[in-house]
C-alpha cells in the first residue's frame, strides 16, 4: 500500500514571493505521482503529474516539481505566486496497477493562501 | 468534451432517507471510483470498479453501496444516510491502460444529513 505525506497544512505568502509545498510518499513498489488544485468551492483539477522520464515536470501555469526518489518526495514550486494561485493543493500516488494497488492515495492538503 | 458528471451538486437529507448520487462518465474509462473529502482528512476512498460487475470496497466503504451495470454509470448509495455522513464526494474515472494518467474528477456532491 501506498501513502502520501504533506507536511504543511497551511502555506501563507505574499503575493510575487516564491513557495514550495512539501510532499513526501511511501511505497514498495513504483509508483506515479500527482499533483491537483482545488480552489473555493470547486472540483479537483490535475495540476501536473510524474510518470517516468525527467524527473523535473512542470505546469502551464508556472509550477514545477521535481521527484526525487531517494527521498522519497515530490515537492510542488513556484517561483513568483500570484493571488489566484490561493487554492488547496493536493499530492497523491498510485501504483497504477491491479485492483487496490490501481487507488490514487491523497495527501490531506496543503492550503496555500496568497495575501496582497 | 470528455467529463465526469455528478448529479445533485447540493443535497440536503433526514437521517434514515435512501438516497442516491449518480456519476457519469464519457470517456469510455474501465476505472471508476467513489472519495469523500472531509477537512483536515484530504480524500478517502468509499469503493471502485474495475470494469462492469467488478466493484470492491475502499478505505471507508462503511454505510456506503455501489453498482456498475453499465460502463458509463457508477452511483453511490447511502441505504440509511447518518449525520457522520456528511461530506464532501467526489466520483472520479481513470483509463485502466498507462495506469499513470490520473483521475478525471467530477465537480462534487456536497451532502448534509440533519
């Protein structure tokens, strides 16, 4: 079984600073990682993912993260914030393969605020 | 456009009233799945399907029913709604082929039992 760590429940920053919202999984087997937004009062929308590859991936709208698999982490950046950026970010993980090993396992949220 | 819909958005219930919240999707996806998200919990698993008449139980499937006759539809049943119940949820569809594409999400059903 998987599960996913986000060691931050709550991010404030000003607006045009950067921010790094930290996540770190554990599995035994290989796994896919994800990040989706969640602003007020909507559905989650998938942000960026890392499937094999570069271990860099980024988002159209300016946010990156780097999977690092010695330490087990996958954590989300962004170089300048803009206030529509406040919303709250989930990481999850899946196996991506079989039955209950197929299940995306979510981190309990980060929630970034963006103050003027 | 490929989607997944839930239906009602807003659902205010009594203790003890059946009820059903359907989920649709268009994608032709083998992979469908019931979270509920509650503060300070992030998402939980209720149960999934793997493909038509193949569902199993997730992490918090207690209360909680499903079926999937037919690819497209998955609906969530609550036989006897409690307040504990009260949640946001989330059906979510994903291709079962390149398991590392993600989950289509709907837009959610906020459910309250009084």
């Amino acid at each position: 079984a998987q599960s996913v760590t986000q060691l931050d429940s709550q991010v404030p920053v000003f607006e045009e600073a950067p921010v790094e919202l930290r996540c770190n999984y554990s599995s035994s087997v290989s796994v896919y990682l994800f990040w989706y937004v969640q602003y007020p009062n909507q559905g989650l929308q998938l942000l960026l993912k890392y499937l094999s590859g570069s271990t860099l991936v980024e988002s159209i709208n300016g946010f990156e993260a780097e999977f690092n698999k010695s330490q087990t982490s996958f954590h989300l950046r962004k170089p300048s914030v803009h206030i529509s950026d406040t919303a709250e970010y989930f990481c999850a993980v899946t196996a991506g393969s079989g039955g209950s090993n197929y299940k995306l396992t979510f981190g309990k949220g980060t929630l970034l605020t963006v103050n003027p | 456009e490929a989607q997944v819909t839930q239906n009602p958005r807003y659902l205010i219930t009594v203790t003890g009233k059946k009820l059903t919240v359907t989920c649709s999707q268009n994608m032709n996806h083998e992979y469908m799945s019931w979270y509920r998200q509650d503060p300070g919990l992030g998402l939980r698993q209720i149960y999934y399907s793997m493909n038509v008449e193949v569902t199993d139980k997730g992490d918090v499937p207690e209360g909680y029913k499903v079926s999937r006759k037919e690819k497209r539809n998955f609906p969530l049943i609550l036989e006897s709604p409690s307040p504990n119940q009260t949640s946001l949820y989330f059906c979510a569809s994903s291709p079962l082929t390149g398991g590392g594409r993600g989950y289509t999400f709907g837009s959610g059903t906020r459910l309250t039992v009084v």
